[in-house]
C-alpha cells in the first residue's frame, strides 16, 4: 500500500476514531477532545513514549499502530531540523543513540544522553558497520566469528528496536561494495542497492524479498566509493561518484532503473600541485553535496559543494571551504535551520570519528581521547516496522 493510500484510509477512519475517543476520554475523565487535536499531540512524541502509551487503551494502541499515523510522525520529526540523534558505534560491538544539538556541542557542560541499545541477536558479533538511516531505519552489516566471510545484512529501527535479516545474495562478491537505503513511493516500497568498484549491482525490493541484477552505467570505468559509508539516496534515486571521462555523479533512479550522470562543474576538481586528493558525496538538505579534499603543504583543504537545483549543471555552488592541520576527513551530514552545519571529521590525534559543526566556536564531540566512534549517522526516530516491510 502507498503513502497516498494511507492517507486515504486515515480520513475514512475519522469518524470511528473520533467516536472512539470521546468514549474512551468521556469514561476516564468526563472530558471531549477532537480526534485530530488529539493526532496532533501524539504524532509530536518521542517513540519511546508512543510505546508506553500504546497500554493506555485498545483504541491508543489502533491509532498508534495506524500507518496514517506512522508516516505523520515521520514527518514532524523529519521536519524538526534543531533536534537531530546521532547513531553511532563505538568500539565496534556496542550501539548507542544520542541527542545532539550546536548548544551542546558547543557547551563545556555536554551530557551525553546516551541510550545504549540491545543487540541484534546473541552472542558478539566479529565485526559490524552502519550503512546507511533512512526514515528511522538503519542498515546494518554484522559479519560473525563462525563465518567472517559472510556478511549478514540487518534492517533495523532502534526506536522500537525491531529488526529483520534480509535476504543474502549470491552475486556479488562480500567485499568491496556500499549499500544504500531509499523508499520509492511509486511502488510504495523500500529498496536496497549494492554496488561494487568493478562488477555489476545489484538491488532489492523489500516486498519481493529477492535480490537482482540491474548492470552497470555505461561509460563509467569505476565506481569512487572509497570516501562513501553509503549511497546518497535524494529525488528518489541513489547517487554515488563514477569514475569516466568527464568526472560526474552518477544516479540510479529506482522508480524507473535508470543510470544517469549528473555533470560537475568544469574545474571543479582541479587541483593545482596535488600532493593528495579525495572526494566524497552526502546529502544535505535535499541537496547533493560534494566534499572535495586536498593537501597543501602544512594543511588540508576542504571545499564544500551543493547541487541547488537537482540536475542542472550551472547549479553547482561553492557552499563553504575549511582548512585545518588537525583534520584528515570531513563529511557533512546535516544542516540546521539557521544554516549552521553538523560535521563528521577524522582528526589526526584522535580514535575513529568526531563530530563538530561549520561555527568556530564549536567543540568536538565526543570530548575524551579515550572514546573512540568507529561509525556514526544522522537518525531520525520513526515507528515504521522493518518486519512489516518484507
């Protein structure tokens, strides 16, 4: 069923609900409220309490569970750009998820706030990596000491700490290739893309919970996946950064299967006496966003690109350049509402990733040298069921 039809189904349920709730309310307290004000006030809650309030009634538990309701609170919390949770791993075995806000980052005082979440199953695993978040569900890797050259793929949500295994795949090899996760809403279906440096890619429609092999881009020698966790998933299709005769981004539309290239700037890579060179894409914003790095001499160099309109070349915008002797790797992950943007570095004299923000008078985080970020994302709570899904 697709998002549209969800809605439809919501507005043909109001009167029940409405019903249901004077009498519900009417029984406890003598009191009326109008079915949508009541929506309204659920749909602005943390996961966490939607849950407990799942017990308050059969009916709370209906209205809760409808996916009407489901995609209204993703919304909002989609929306709420000055509250973002980070989930990240530390020391590769244990996940946590944790608020995180400009304020505190650039506080002395920063708690943490830490919810340290269950594990998939039982048992360590040998090695784990995030992929990708994606509408509050996380694509996790866990490789296990029996088999360490299996690769177990997870669809998780932390909020509700539900997950399901997904399907394996027999085509391409366990090694060097990224994932992505995006939702075409034409199907009404979640899809998973994996591709390799070399070899073909392949994708995999939840609903048909079937992997299959959709080729390559023509005119693309490689994929440049070396700086990319994930793919970016934007305007419903995946991007990632191709290696051919002119540099571009390239595209898989999934509603469609198509490949396409989205041309850069010319120049927009060239550096002069290049001693070391990297680049990588995010999303930010809606916005394709290129992080383009080099060296000179003492220092890095990093330039900041986004795509303002989706696929118009002349678009391309220089959006900010930092320079820093301490930092080797810089990603953007998310924008706030007054512009300022949350950043994933690698500093020089420090374990795994940090985290720190476009203001100068930001700190680091986490603050201590003794912890250690293996991976970590931007995540956005939702009650979407990844069992549902398959």
């Amino acid at each position: 069923m697709t998002r549209k039809a969800n809605r439809i189904q919501g507005k043909r349920a109001t009167k029940h609900f409405e019903e249901k709730i004077k009498m519900d309310v009417d029984g406890a307290r003598g009191i009326y409220f109008n079915e949508e004000i009541v929506v309204d006030i659920l749909s602005r809650l943390s996961v966490r309490s939607l849950l407990r309030f799942k017990c308050v009634s059969k009916f709370w538990m209906a209205l809760i569970s409808e996916p009407c309701f489901t995609l209204k609170h993703l919304k909002l919390s989609k929306n709420n750009q000055n509250s973002p949770k980070i989930l990240f791993l530390k020391n590769m075995f244990s996940l946590h998820l944790s608020s995180l806000t400009p304020a505190s980052l650039s506080s002395t005082q920063f708690t943490e706030n830490v919810q340290k979440l269950d594990w998939l199953y039982g048992g360590k695993p040998w090695s784990c990596k995030i992929y990708c978040c994606y509408d509050g569900l996380v694509l996790v890797g866990v490789r296990r000491y029996d088999n360490t050259n299996h690769l177990i793929l997870f669809l998780w949500n932390p909020s509700t700490r539900e997950s399901v295994v997904l399907p394996s795949t027999e085509f391409l090899p366990q090694e060097d290739y990224t994932c992505g996760l995006g939702y075409d809403s034409t199907s009404g279906d979640y899809m998973i893309l994996k591709i390799s440096y070399q070899s073909c890619s392949e994708i995999l429609a939840l609903k048909s919970g079937m992997w299959r092999i959709i080729g390559k881009p023509t005119g693309i020698y490689s994929s440049w996946l070396s700086d990319m966790d994930s793919l970016a998933f934007v305007h419903g299709a995946f991007h990632w950064l191709g290696l051919s005769r002119n540099d571009s981004v390239t595209s898989y539309d999934i509603t469609n299967e198509v490949f396409k290239e989205i041309p850069l700037l010319d120049g927009m890579f060239v550096v002069p006496d290049m001693k070391y060179v990297k680049h990588g894409l995010s999303v930010l914003g809606e916005m394709i966003c290129i992080c383009s790095t080099h060296r000179d001499q003492w220092k890095y160099i990093f330039n900041v690109w986004i795509m303002k309109d989706y696929g118009v070349k002349e678009s391309w915008n220089r959006f900010f350049t930092i320079q820093s002797a301490d930092l080797y790797s810089l990603v953007p992950e998310y924008r706030f509402s007054d512009g300022e943007v949350l950043l994933r570095c690698k500093h020089f004299d420090r374990c795994g990733y940090l985290f720190n923000t476009t203001k100068e008078s930001s700190g680091f985080w986490p603050q201590y040298r003794s912890e250690c970020i293996q991976n970590g994302f931007v995540y956005t709570e939702s009650l979407i069921s990844p069992k549902l899904l398959t």
